[in-house]
C-alpha cells in the first residue's frame, strides 16, 4: 500500500462550524506534513510531524490545529475559519527515519476546502 | 529565509516542441526535488537529485542539479498531451528537519 488517503474530499464549512480533516497512511512513514494550496500556487507547509511530535509549525493561526494520535493517522482539527482560508489541504508522509537527507513525501489527493 | 525561485509560470507549447522549466534557490541545496500536479490532483514526485552536477534521465525527462547546488532544470524532449500540468521543485538546505520549500512552480500548456 503506497497510498496517502484523506478524507472528507470535499468540505463546504461555515465561520461557526467546528470540522476535521483526516489523513491515513500505512506505509509506516514516520513523518507526516499537513500543506496549503490556493489555485495556481505551490504547497505551503503549515504543519510537520516526526515520530508523532509535532516538529514544525510554520506559523499557522490557531483555528488551525493538528493532532498526530499515532504514527498511521494524522488530523487538522478546524475551527472558526474564514473565507480566506478556502484551499485545498494535503496531507503528505515520508519515510522520515531521521536521515540528514530529506526523502520524498507521498501526497494524498487533499481536501477540498471551502469557507463560506 | 529559503527561497526557491521558478520560472517561466506559464508555458504554452505545441505537441511536439521541447520545454524546459528552471529553478533557483538563494541558498546552497543539499537536495533538490521535482513534482507533477496534473490539473485537479495532487503532486506527485518525480525525481530527486542530490549530487553536483548530476542529471538523470526518465524517457522524456532530463533533470540537471547545478555544479553549485544552487539551481536545476528539467526538460522534456518531444511534449505530448499527458505532459499538461504544472511542474514544481522543491529545495531542502540540509539537516532533514524542515520541509522542502516549494518553487511557484511553471504550468505547462500543451496546445494539440
């Protein structure tokens, strides 16, 4: 299984609602990457997470908040979002086995967001 | 901070014609990555170049890393249809603790 799973794939949320976006892997990957991406730009890190500790927060506002429960699953809890943060969310996972070379990460096919 | 640089941004072809996209980085690289988004997916790793002055080839790809690690190209001979999409480096300074940073990326068009 070579396969980065997210789910919901599409998500229509309102500023009020409290949602979850959830990634799966099982190629025992100990790094998993949470990325942003507007249309017609690249990816753009907001969360890494080796051996489930969270290693990298790239500044990302608190209604954003990830969660890594083990080192298959990892979750972006959403909460009082704005309109401004429709996107489409990938979750990415890489070997990640401490090695001074960063490997190649594994996106899944991301969660199309839309804030209304 | 790193930044990685990517031009052109668009990229209009006919099927049939070479394009080549290329990548530079304001700090020296301890590896350089490429990825294809086709339209509506995701990205998905091509190809990962370490050494100085290394090339690699795939079919049609050809991907250079610079003698001075600090930029890269990726070319493809002869486009075809399934080559639409856009195409992104992504650098790592070194260490294997931060993410890659991602270039703009270049869209390639391919006009049939």
């Amino acid at each position: 299984d070579t396969e980065v799973t997210q789910t919901p794939k599409h998500l229509v949320m309102g500023m009020t609602n409290k949602k979850s976006l959830k990634c799966e892997q099982h190629m025992g990957h100990r790094a998993m990457y949470w990325y942003k991406q507007k249309a017609k730009k690249p990816p753009e890190l907001m969360f890494v997470y080796s051996y489930e500790k969270l290693s990298i927060n790239e500044s990302v506002p608190s209604r954003f908040s990830p969660e890594c429960p083990n080192s298959s699953l990892l979750n972006l809890h959403l909460h009082a979002l704005q309109p401004e943060d429709s996107a489409l969310y990938l979750c990415a996972s890489q070997e990640g086995r401490g090695h001074q070379l960063i490997e190649k990460l594994f996106f899944g096919s991301g969660t199309q967001l839309s804030v209304l | 901070g790193q930044q990685v640089m990517q031009i052109p941004q668009y990229q209009h072809v006919q099927e049939g014609e070479d394009f080549t996209t290329y990548c530079n980085s304001s700090t020296t690289l301890s590896n350089i990555q490429w990825y294809k988004q086709r339209p509506g997916g995701h990205p998905v790793f091509l190809i990962q170049l370490v050494k100085s002055g290394e090339v690699k080839k795939q079919k049609r790809l050809t991907f250079q890393f610079g003698e001075a690690k600090k930029n890269s190209s990726l070319h493809i001979t002869a486009t075809q249809t399934t080559d639409v999409g856009t195409y992104f480096c992504a650098g790592d300074s070194g260490g294997g603790a931060d993410g890659l940073t991602f270039g703009k990326g270049t869209h390639l068009i391919i006009q049939p």
